[in-house]
C-alpha cells in the first residue's frame, strides 16, 4: 500500500538541495552587502593594534591599515630614491616601494644597521593608506592587541619633536610602563 506521508528520496534530495542553496545564498548575501556597510561603520576601536620597534622604542599602527607582515627580502635599490625610501621589493607578486622608519625618524637607517653587522632579520607591514601601498621597514613585531587608553587627542600638546609629525597619539598599554607611539599612517607617504 503507498503512503501519501511518506517523501521520496528525489523530493527529500530536492529539498536538502534548496536549503544548501538558502544557506549559501544567505551567507554570500551577507558577505557582499553587509560586511561592506559594517566595515564602513567600523572605527579603529573595532581593530587591534600592530606593535612594533624601533631602536627599543615602541610604537603602534592600527590593524586596519596593515595588509600584511612579512620577513624583509631582498632590495632593489632605486636611483635618486630620497634617504628613507632604500628600493622597492616584492610582496605577494607585486612590487612595493619601501620606507626605512628608522631613516625617517632619524635613527640611522636599515642599510646602515645591516652593514654594521647586525644580522637581524627585520620585519616589513604593508601598509595602504589613500589607495597606496608601502612596505615600511621596523626592527621587530612585538604584538597585536587592542588598546583603549590614549593619553590626549594630539600628541603635538604634549611633546615638542620633530617626529610629532609621524605621531598621532600616545597610548598607555595594560601592564606596561613605557609609552607606546601611536603613528599617523597618512603621513607615511613620503615620495
């Protein structure tokens, strides 16, 4: 005798095949439209912090500026390159000028410490900031965290150097004592 409650195998096939696609269609749906619109309504509270070095003094890059971080390669120096751009190298299959902070910020430079003898493997973050990319050159990756307490709005009331520039702000850290140095990734374009 036929059951009329019973499904067959090709409806119930049919119908796990629809929710597949509902799923799917949901999940894509929410990629392309809502993630564009919440990343847009994000602040850089909503993204943790790169912390790095330079000659032991540590600073902090917003997350949402980083592309990638990578081991430093090799270096193809650039003629009349101004003294804080050592060349170009590649990341990820294209190729990227690079900035030596250390350069910029009047602590010597890259090619300086790496003739010296310091055999250290320094560290590049790609950075983009208004649809530029640059690989900027820093001694170490010390960590990635979230950060809430800044000491004031514009570290140019508060200290009086040249760098204050490069400086947005001045972050106090969980546990640590010194100061962390934030940067203003837009004023890294330096061509």
């Amino acid at each position: 005798m036929y059951n009329s409650n019973k499904k067959s195998a090709d409806d119930l096939s049919d119908e796990i095949l629809r929710d597949k696609l509902r799923a799917e269609l949901r999940e894509e749906i929410k990629r392309e439209f809502l993630s564009e619109e919440s990343e847009q309504n994000r602040s850089e509270d909503d993204y943790p912090w790169i912390v790095f070095s330079l000659d032991g003094t540590e600073y902090g890059v917003n997350s949402r500026h980083v592309l990638s971080i990578e081991i430093l390669g090799s270096i193809t120096p650039l003629v009349d390159a101004s003294g804080c751009c050592p060349g170009i190298t590649r990341s990820r299959g294209e190729m990227i000028e690079l900035l030596d902070l250390r350069a910029l910020f009047g602590l010597g430079d890259y090619i300086t410490a790496k003739a010296g003898g310091k055999d250290e493997q320094y560290m590049m973050m790609v950075i983009e900031t208004n649809g530029v990319k640059l690989g900027v050159i820093v001694d170490k990756i010390v960590s990635v965290e979230y950060i809430t307490h800044f000491e004031n709005s514009d570290v140019s009331d508060s200290v009086n150097t040249v760098s204050s520039k490069y400086i947005r702000q001045i972050a106090r850290r969980e546990k640590q004592d010194k100061p962390l140095l934030i940067l203003k990734p837009e004023s890294l374009n330096v061509s």
